[in-house]
C-alpha cells in the first residue's frame, strides 16, 4: 500500500522551515489519484506557507504498477540492499520490469512508457533514431534541441517528439522496426533488471558515443 509521512524541509527561497508530507511508496492500482499526482507532478509540487513560492521537491519513492507489472525507483542513487531484497528479489522473477529513474522527467515519462507496454530500451533507441535522423536531414543542430521525448504508442507505432528553441518535429516508429534492431546486436541492449538499471538518454547515448553528446537528449 502507498505510505508516506511529514517532515521539516526549509524552503529554498526565504530559508524558513516548515512541514511537508513525503511520499515512500505509491502503490498505483490502489490509488489513481496519486497516479495521476506523479505523471502530472503535483505529488512533488510544493508552496511555501511563508514567502509563497512554489517548487518541485523530489524525494526518493518506490512506485510499484501491479496491473502493468514494473516498479520505479524514484532517487539518484542506486537502491540499497533492503530494496533489492524486499522489492527485486521477489517481483524480477515473476516478470516484473524495474528500474531506477534519477529526475521526476524521467520518472512520469516512465510510467507512460510502461503503462503502454512498451520496451523502455525501444523507446530510447527510436529516440536515438530520431535525433540521427533529424541531424542527417539538417533539420536543425544538436545545439538546437531543447529536448527529446516519447508521446505514446498507439497501434504498434511509437511517437517521439523533438523539441527545439523555435519549433517541434515528430517521428512516426514502428515498434517492430525498433525491436528487429535490437534483435540485431541483442546483447548490447542487454541490462540487469534486478539492479533497478536506468535506461535513459545517458544509456543509450553511452552505447554509441562519448558522454559529451548526451545533455542533447536531456
């Protein structure tokens, strides 16, 4: 079940403290409002009751999706060993996707991608497509892309977005054409599901070039 608790956290911008309420776990099929709280980001959305500013709190959360069968860790760092014992151990057997997702962009965009039944290690390789196609096409420069994102996967067809300065560009991916792919060099797409592994923009990047491309998919 979904639990969380209170504690004291000092605003950023007038350094006053005051309580706020944290959440340990969210159980997903047992509340879909805190789903939908953690895809929208408001479960992390915070008001100063002093000087009123709003900000983003992020705190370390397990959020566990049974009908969907995956479990997020919500933290940047790796999970230590009570979690893999009580969490990975029983669930990555029974067939359970986990991973470990650093940034709450990462965090909602995962949920999308599971909810959907899609191969997270797809979704970034059509990413990574996506951004050598719209460099090949002189669509724009690396400096131009202000981000990279995954829309949705609607009949066997993912949707990735391009984010520019000044404009967007969709691409339109099969899904089986992404997973013949990887099919190809199988092993490399390869991760230890029971570690909670991230798959993001800085794995697949990391796969095939140095890690000063990689803030260009962030």
């Amino acid at each position: 079940m979904s639990s969380s608790r209170t504690i004291p956290y000092t605003c950023p911008y007038c350094g006053k403290t005051y309580d706020i309420e944290v959440w340990d776990s969210v159980t997903a099929d047992e509340d879909e409002d805190l789903r939908d709280r953690c895809v929208s980001g408001d479960i992390f959305r915070n008001t100063c009751p002093h000087c009123k500013k709003d900000f983003m709190v992020q705190f370390p959360m397990v959020y566990i999706d049974r009908s969907h069968r995956f479990v997020l860790w919500l933290s940047q760092e790796t999970p230590g060993e009570d979690l893999i014992r009580t969490v990975a151990a029983p669930l990555a057997p029974q067939g359970y996707t986990l991973r470990r997702t650093p940034t709450l962009k990462e965090f909602a965009e995962k949920i999308q991608i599971l909810e959907d039944g899609t191969d997270d290690r797809a979704v970034e390789l059509a990413k990574y497509d996506s951004l050598i196609e719209f460099l090949d096409n002189k669509k724009g420069t690396l400096e131009d892309i202000t981000g990279i994102e995954y829309q949705r996967t609607e009949n066997e067809v993912m949707k990735i977005n391009i984010r520019t300065n000044d404009k967007g560009l969709s691409f339109l991916i099969p899904v089986s054409m992404v997973l013949e792919e990887m099919e190809e060099n199988s092993t490399l797409y390869e991760v230890d599901n029971s570690s909670f592994p991230v798959v993001n923009a800085e794995w697949i990047i990391g796969l095939f070039t140095p890690d000063d491309t990689n803030q260009s998919l962030n």
